[in-house]
C-alpha cells in the first residue's frame, strides 16, 4: 500500500483503503485538526452555518455567564500569561491608544462626553436608490 505524509504532523501513514485521498492521519490531534480547518472552510463559504454557529455560541455564553471568570480563577498562569501578552501587544501599539480603549473600542470614555459633528446614514432594506443621509451636532443638553 502506498505511503502518504500527514498534512498535520507530517509522518508518514498509510492511507485507508476506504478513503483513497485521505490527507490525514488516524491520530487524534490530527484528526481534531482536518476537522479545524473543515470548519473554518465551512463558516467563509457557508452562510447558513455561520450563521447557525454564530447563534449557537451567543446561546452557549448566554446559558454559562460566569465561565471565562471561573475559568481565569481557576487558571492563574493563564491569566498571568495573558496579562504579559497584552502588555507586549500595548508596547507595539501606538502610544495615542489608552488601555480604555484596547478592551472596547467602541465604548466612549468615562466622564468624557462625546461632542462632535456626525454624519448619520441609515442603512434600511427600504433604501433603493441611494443612501439617505444626515448631518448632525451632538452637544451637551443643560
């Protein structure tokens, strides 16, 4: 029987005879892998399973709130390690970026109000020929 180079490990198996363009080999962590990237070839060419994954996530985080505190409780070296890795990731980051805004970039920062002019363009399936937009001030109501 002939012999093929796993796509993961890159040892030699034999291939089943049932599966004639097998690409990986029969260990676990291999196989963990061929479904890896099957899944991540499946959420950008599949709408419908990303979507069906995306909603069975959300689920999942609903259903289990406290997991990643219990978890980083539990696993301090994890956090510790995190914790090193953000700081190396700030130390490459612009210095105009504050650490507010690493965590929520979206989020406005505490006690500063946001005061500006905003361009505002609605986004509506309604919307046909062209985008309706506006032009607004935001300014602080005493």
């Amino acid at each position: 029987m002939e012999k093929r180079w796993c796509n993961a490990c890159g040892e030699s198996f034999e291939p089943r005879p049932q599966t004639p363009r097998q690409l990986y080999c029969a260990k676990a962590e291999c196989q963990q892998s061929r479904k890896r990237l099957w899944q991540k070839t499946k959420r950008k060419t599949d709408d419908d399973y990303h979507e069906n994954q995306t909603q069975a996530q959300s689920s999942w985080r609903r259903d289990h709130p406290d997991y990643w505190r219990r978890y980083r409780e539990s696993h301090p070296e994890y956090t510790a390690a995190n914790r090193q890795q953000q700081k190396q990731r700030n130390a490459r980051r612009s210095p105009a970026l504050h650490e507010s805004q690493i965590a929520n970039s979206d989020a406005s920062p505490k006690n500063s109000p946001v005061l500006g002019i905003f361009k505002l363009i609605a986004i509506a399936p309604t919307t046909f020929a062209g985008q309706h937009e506006w032009t607004v001030q935001i300014s602080l109501a005493r």
